[in-house]
C-alpha cells in the first residue's frame, strides 16, 4: 500500500542523539532547523503527488487528494532511522543473517536504511516487503534519500531497490536480497517466516482495518520465536490488539518530536 498518512508532527532537535541511528549518522546539512513554512518547498508531479521537503532535509510525498503525507514532515529520514533501524534492527544485530518483512514499501526509505545496516552490522539480510500501489518511477528518482546517505553507491543502489521486479527474490548487493510483493497485506498469506516486522501502515484514523487484533495475529504467526514487531504507533486501542495476540509489549522513546513508539516481541508459550 502507498504510505499516504502522516505519522505525527515530530520536531526536529538539531545535534540530537535521536539525529542518528546506530552506525548512521545524518550529514550536517540534513539536521538544519526548518519553519512550519520554509519545510513546504514543493515539486509537483502528475497530480495527485507531490515532493515535498521535509525538516531534517529528506523528501516525503505529498498526496493532495488525502491531504497527507508518506512521512512525518518533520523528519522523514530521522524518524525511519529511529523507529526502524535503531529501535528495530539494531536490536538484531549479534545475528549473522535477519530476515525482515515490512508492511508498506512506498518509497523504498525502510528498505535503503536497512541496506545500509546490513554493511554496518555485518550479517546479511532477506528482506521482503508489501506495496499495493507502487509509487511511479519518475516520481522515485526525484527522492533525495540516498543523497543525504553515506557511500559512493548509495544512489544506484536506491534505484536498484526500485528497478528489482515485483514477487521476485533479487540480490541487491552480496548481504541483501529484497522480495517486493504487490499485493493487499489483508489478504495476503505468508509463506516464511521472519526475525522482524516493521509495521509502517497508515494512522489507525485512516486506516482503521489495518490495526485489527487479526492482522496482529497473522504477524504474531510470521515471527519467528522471540521475533520483534516495531511501529510509530501508540494508540491505545493499538496497544491492546498487539498485547492481546500475545505480544509482549513494550513503550519506548520515541523518535523527535513524538514521546512514545512501540516495540513488540513474541514470546512463545
């Protein structure tokens, strides 16, 4: 599914320790403080999408029709890079291999960061994500994600992630391989199971059958023993569906601007 809500309005706090994720540190230039009207610089595609820039730098999409964006405007890369990667990934990184699924590609952010990681943590990584509405590529190549990351490559390898086939396994690099699967996440029935989930599904406010007990459950059966789910969401209703499951449930800082995210383990009986 495409990422059309904004997760919350996170205020960027330049020279933070939230600026950076373990082994990943945004460039100075990246962690300059915008104005509730100097981060709304706009590149119009074809409507209903728009590029806008967000507060820590990175780009986010704009979708005019919903009035929303595919980020936190105050930090599209800084807020990946907190809940995802530090909260989520790094968690796992004593292992030599992780297998990853995340619930909504959109604009490959999720997957690039875990790319990234994957070097840094040394282990390799299988990673297979769900979209229902990929993005359009001349829309992708405007993204300034891999401009604001480390590495010579880092441009070819974001491209790549969106250029690999749709419900193929596909080597990115040696450490990654990346599955993307154009499906329904609601329907959808998982063959494999994973170490981690990221779950990055629109608000519960606009996307409430996203965040039923069921879809929490069909994750719970995905995860392998002591597998982790992460999320930007703390809503209480939320909250209960994952502890409900069985999860074990935990509230943790979260990314700037925002006081709480979740992480959630399985715990086998």
């Amino acid at each position: 599914m495409a990422r059309y809500q904004p997760k919350s309005n996170n205020a960027l706090k330049s020279g933070s320790g939230d600026n950076k994720a373990k082994g990943l540190m945004l460039p100075d230039h990246a962690t300059k403080i915008y104005s509730r009207h100097d981060h709304i610089n706009d590149i119009t595609m074809s409507e209903p999408l728009h590029i806008r820039t967000t507060a820590d730098g990175s780009h986010t999409v704009f979708f005019s029709q919903l009035n929303e964006h595919y980020h936190s405007t105050f930090g599209a890369l800084t807020e990946s890079m907190h809940v995802f990667i530090r909260a989520g990934f790094d968690c796992l990184s004593g292992y030599k291999a992780v297998t990853v699924f995340e619930v909504g590609f959109g604009t490959g952010l999720n997957a690039l960061l875990t790319l990234i990681a994957t070097a840094k943590n040394n282990c390799t990584t299988v990673y297979h994500t769900i979209e229902d509405h990929p993005l359009d590529e001349k829309l992708i190549h405007l993204l300034n994600y891999a401009d604001l990351l480390p590495g010579r490559t880092t441009v070819e390898i974001f491209h790549k992630l969106h250029r690999a086939p749709w419900d193929s396994c596909v080597h990115i690099d040696k450490r990654f391989i990346l599955h993307k699967i154009k499906a329904d996440f609601l329907v959808f029935n998982p063959g494999f199971h994973y170490d981690i989930v990221y779950f990055d599904a629109f608000a519960p406010a606009k996307q409430p059958e996203m965040w039923r007990k069921d879809n929490f459950e069909k994750i719970y059966t995905m995860l392998n023993p002591g597998g982790i789910l992460v999320t930007y969401c703390v809503q209480g209703e939320v909250k209960r569906n994952i502890k409900a499951t069985g999860f074990q449930l935990e509230t943790l800082p979260g990314p700037p601007g925002k006081r709480e995210m979740l992480r959630a383990k399985k715990i086998e009986p």
